[in-house]
C-alpha cells in the first residue's frame, strides 16, 4: 500500500482539463495522487496512480474533482465519504454541476464529517495550462482557509465568491452563458460579414476596436478559427450542458429566461449535429445554416 502523506492532493478526473490541474498541482510541488475512470495513462508526470476512488481518499487529505457532471460528481463523493480508512477532509470540486446539484452533494459529504469547497474554473485549457484559469470558490471561511494552498496550486487567478456551496456555481453558470452567448453570436455576425465580402482578419480587428468586442472576438476567433486550429479543448456537449444548467437555474430562482433558452436551443442544435465537436466549431455549423437559408447578395 502507498505511504500517506499530511500535505497529499487527490485528484479525481484527468479529462482535458483535469489533466492539466493535476500537473499544475504536481508543478506547484504537491504531492498528488490520482485516479480516472480510463485508467493510468492519464496521470500527469510527478502523480501517483490510485486504482479507485477510494484509495485516493485513503492517501490525500484534500481532493480535487474534475467531472463531466452533477451525477458522477455526486457517485464520487459518496465514494468518498463510505471510503475505509479515509484521510481526505476537504473536497474541492473544481466541476460545472450547476447550483442545485453542489448543494446536495455539500450537504451530503457533510454528513460525513468532509467539509466541501464549491469551486468551478473557466479559461480552457490554454488557461490551466497558462496558471490564468480563474478558479471562482466558495465555502465556510475554515473550509476555503484550509484548502488555498491547493487553489494557489491550481492557478494563479482566484476569486472567492461566497460563503455556500452553489454560489461558485451561479458565477460560473453566468459567465458560461455570457461565453456561449457571446460565441454563438459572434459566429453568426462573422459568417453574415464573410457572405458578404468582408475579410475574417479584418472583421476582428474592426470588431475589437468597436463596441462588438467580446471574448469570442477577441479570443475564439483570432486564436482558434482564424487559424483553422478548433482546438480550445471545451467540446460543444459540454457548453450545450453547462447553458441548460443556467436556464435549469434561472427558472428556479427567478422565472424564465428568455435569452437563455434561445441560446440554450442553438447550442442543443449543434451539439446534436456534431457530438462532442470543439465548441468553436460552431462557427462551421453557423455558416452551414447560412447556405441553406440565404440567397446570394
């Protein structure tokens, strides 16, 4: 069995972007232990590999989580809590689960004597890569005390948002569907504006020195479309999912969301046309509605 050790990370996910957390921590000179679901080939250089769940909250006192969802979010913590033997007392759940699903599993791993730090990310995977990610957290002041120096090892971009688990959630679920809104919409202008006769490049650069710059402007386009990469790691399923995550909560709190189910129609449209696709490949999918609809000028 491996040593345990006081200061030792665990880290659960090493998809896209838990892989590159879990470097960063290991980066950062903690001692991490990690476990996904597709096995060891994932484990960032530096990290142990823990056949299951349970070994990592044997060995690590802090966990990270990096799951796709509020369903597998919840399986791991209770995984978690039942482990025999468990060290870990603090999870940090770094997933978009949305605010509903971070306040049950807070309230169940409480149960169990494990305090739990609602901490989403957003900037990609160049972002984690770069230590830019921003990491919006929030918990009980002991909680969010205890666990800094893992969010310090995560990225160098930190912002408390909250006292409860869900409200780190609520902030991430705005600024996702600000994103998706902002990409989508810029997708359909650019594509109109190339239908047109304009230029792409000169498209930018005269939209990001007018009042239409937005992160897809001056991001998306200029760093993945404009260069035919379409490789910001962020798959369209996963947008589709986090836009209906805000709409589901929107409703809850304060009645329905006009724009966000129209923009939660169209990003369920493109993730149902091309599964799993890199969401800044919706610009293709807008240019594509462009010639089935238009005429030509």
């Amino acid at each position: 069995m491996e040593e345990t050790h006081a200061d030792t990370v665990g880290f659960i996910g090493l998809g896209n972007m838990g892989s590159v957390l879990a470097s960063n921590l290991v980066q950062a000179g903690h001692p991490v232990v990690a476990h996904d679901i597709a096995g060891p080939g994932r484990v960032p250089a530096g990290a142990r590999y823990a056949p299951t769940v349970a070994e990592v909250a044997r060995q690590a006192a802090v966990v990270v989580l990096s799951l796709p969802d509020g369903t597998a979010s919840e399986q791991v913590a209770r995984q978690i809590a039942a482990a025999p033997g468990r060290q870990a007392t603090h999870v940090v759940d770094t997933s978009t689960i949305g605010t509903g699903a971070a306040q049950a599993i807070g309230a169940l791993l409480a149960e169990h004597g494990v305090s739990y730090v609602d901490a989403p990310v957003s900037g990609g995977v160049s972002g984690a890569r770069a230590r830019t990610l921003a990491v919006m957290y929030a918990g009980p002041d002991d909680a969010c005390a205890h666990v800094l120096p893992v969010l310090a090892g995560l990225s160098d971009r930190r912002h408390r948002v909250g006292s409860r688990a869900g409200l780190a959630q609520a902030m991430k679920l705005a600024n996702n569907f600000l994103a998706a809104t902002a990409l989508a919409a810029t997708s359909e202008a650019i594509a109109f504006g190339l239908s047109a006769g304009l230029d792409m490049g000169t498209m930018l650069e005269v939209l990001n020195a007018s009042s239409g710059r937005n992160s897809a402007t001056d991001d998306k386009f200029p760093n993945q479309v404009l260069t035919g990469r379409y490789a910001a790691g962020f798959s369209n399923s996963l947008m589709a999912k986090d836009v209906r995550l805000y709409r589901h909560a929107v409703e809850e709190i304060s009645g329905d969301p006009e724009i966000g189910a129209l923009v939660a129609a169209v990003w369920d449209r493109f993730a149902a046309a091309a599964p799993g696709a890199d969401f800044t490949r919706i610009f293709g999918f807008h240019q594509e509605l462009l010639r089935k609809t238009s005429s030509p000028m």
